[in-house]
C-alpha cells in the first residue's frame, strides 16, 4: 500500500510523510500533501491523528519529534535537486559529471555546438544550445534549483544574473574574481538591481580549499551547494531506486536513519532496502553498524512476527573503536517490514 502510495506523492511540491516510530502505535504512517492529509490506515483513532497533527504543524525540515504517546518521525520531501550549469567549458563539464554522482538532475545551458555536445557527454540530464538569456526563459526555478554561473565571459555573466534574479532559486554562484565581481554587481545596481538581491549571489563561487584544476573547482563548488541543501533541507528522502527496489516481488525491510547525534556517516532521513535473498539496495553508511543491523533486519524477515523495529547503534563506545567504526556518532535505525502481495 504505501508503494501505492508513494506512486501518488507528487514529489514535485512539498510533501512531508510522518512515521510513527516509537510507542503504541509504532509503524502507523500518514502523508501531509499542500492541501490534504493521505492515510494508509484508516482505522487509527480519531484523537492519535489529532496528536500527530498538533506535532508536526510547525515542522519544515525532516526530523524525528515527541508527542504524546511515542516517537514520530516527520521526513519532508521535494523534488530532485535540480543544478542548473550556464556554460560548458572545462569547468562546466566536470561539474556535471560530479553531480551527476551525486544525483543531482542536471541542465546544461550552452550557445557553442560543440562545448553544448561535450555536455551531453559529460552525461548532463538536459542540454540547452541557445544564447543564455533563451535558454534560462526555459528554465522555471523553484526552491531546489541551484543556479550555476561558469561562462566564458563578462557579458555573459549578466545576462544569466538578469535571467536568474527573476526566478525563484536555492542558490545562485558564479566564478570570477573578486574584482570582476565587484565592478559585475556595480553595473548591474546601477541599472536598478536593488543591492540586496545581488548579495545572495555566490561569488567568487565555491567554499575556499585553494582549489586551482576543473575538477578541483567543481568540488569546491559542489561543496558549497550541498553544505546549503543540506542546511536547508535535512533527510536522504526516497530515491528511485529505493522506490524501484520496493517494487522488486520479495520480502524486504525498509531501514531509515531517524536520528543521528555526532560525526555518525550518513544523515537522517537515508534510506536502505533489506531483501529476503540478503542483496540490498543504498546504504546507511556500510561498516560493522550496517552489517549488524542487516542481520536484525534478516532475523525480523525470518521471524514472521515483528513488523517494526527501532536498532539503536552507538559508535562512541570502546567497542566500536575496536571494530573500526571510525565515524563515531550514535544511531538510530527504524526497521519496517515489506510483504510482497
């Protein structure tokens, strides 16, 4: 049912599912759409949704938070970080290829034929050939859009600022020198851009690491765009392929990071599938802790009898340093049990 469920979820708008992972009711799940409240079992007393509502009213970002009578686990979800590259020169191109590792739904926009083919190379979910200011008409914005400034000139750059500014966006960076910047921002405030929406560009682009090759700067700049995703917006959310894993006709147990205290690897929200045949899909962090909770995620599967679990996983102790668990950081785990039907 909540595979069903998840089909339906328009992941394009905001959408916050809510678990129930501690106390009596533990494994109930309901969703919060824009305007209604989905539930995947009607049943539930009238006055446990009323709690459940009253606690997560004021939550915009995935957590886990009390309410009166357990644990509730609020993951809001959105759509696909979507990282828009004007221009697809050398840096361009290897910005691509690290966000595309990084599942990041990538769109190139790049007059020069041959520069916009070396995009597609590169592997660029959609690549625009058209001047900059066209090919930003093509692009709506919203609050997942990264905006990526890397042309081959000054004149350039403006154009896409100009087409940017008007857009809604998570961030907008573009490279060049602070001086280059500076005299950029100048023209554009004397032309009626009011300075305070200039100061919410990135520039000179990326987190400071002394970067100097491509590459180098694409991670730089990837860098600062996940250090404010990641600000803004917690939780590892369902990717396709764990919404395709679900679907596979066996067994499995669905394991997500609900809470995370200290330098624990993966943040909460992240998700792995625990098949009966012992393959899995995604990750948790790997190590000993993953392995141990795949093997209490087999023995609920063998069991027959338990449908929900909390694994609480603590790699501060001495124990954990003598199995190597380098992180540290404490964990806890919330196991659920997926019937094929």
């Amino acid at each position: 049912m909540f595979t069903e469920l998840l089909q339906e979820i328009d992941m394009n708008k905001k959408t916050m599912i809510v678990t129930v992972v501690e106390g009596k009711n533990q494994g109930y799940r309901c969703v919060r759409t824009e305007k209604t409240w989905i539930y995947e079992n009607h049943a539930i007393e009238k006055e446990v949704c009323r709690k459940i509502h009253e606690a997560v009213e004021s939550v915009e970002k995935t957590c886990s938070r009390e309410y009166e009578g357990g644990r509730l686990f609020c993951e809001v979800l959105g759509e696909t970080p979507q990282l828009v590259v004007c221009g697809g020169g050398h840096v361009g191109v290897a910005i691509v290829k690290l966000a595309k590792f990084l599942d990041f739904s990538v769109t190139v926009i790049e007059d020069r034929p041959l520069y916009a083919n070396q995009a597609r190379e590169a592997r660029a979910d959609q690549v625009i050939c058209d001047t900059f200011d066209q090919g930003l008409r093509q692009i709506q914005g919203g609050p997942d859009t990264y905006f990526v400034i890397v042309t081959r000139g000054h004149r350039y750059d403006k154009d896409c600022l100009e087409a940017i500014l008007k857009k809604p966006y998570a961030y907008m960076g573009m490279m060049g020198s602070r001086s280059r910047v500076r005299l950029l921002k100048g023209v554009m405030n004397e032309e009626g851009i009011p300075e305070e929406k200039l100061d919410d560009l990135h520039a000179p682009i990326g987190l400071s690491i002394k970067s100097e090759t491509p590459a180098e700067i694409a991670v730089s700049i990837l860098g600062e765009i996940i250090q404010i995703k990641n600000s803004n917006r917690g939780g590892g959310g369902f990717s396709d392929e764990i919404i395709e894993g679900m679907k596979r006709p066996q067994n499995k147990i669905l394991a997500t990071i609900v809470m995370r205290k200290g330098s624990a690897p993966r943040q909460i929200g992240t998700k792995m599938l625990i098949m009966e045949d012992g393959s899995t899909v995604g990750t948790i962090g790997g190590g000993c802790a993953e392995a141990d909770m795949m093997q209490s995620a087999l023995r609920m599967l063998r069991s027959g009898d338990i449908k929900t679990q909390m694994t609480h996983v603590n790699m501060t102790n001495q124990d954990a340093e003598d199995e190597g668990m380098v992180c540290g950081g404490i964990q806890d785990i919330f196991l659920e049990v997926f019937e094929n039907r």
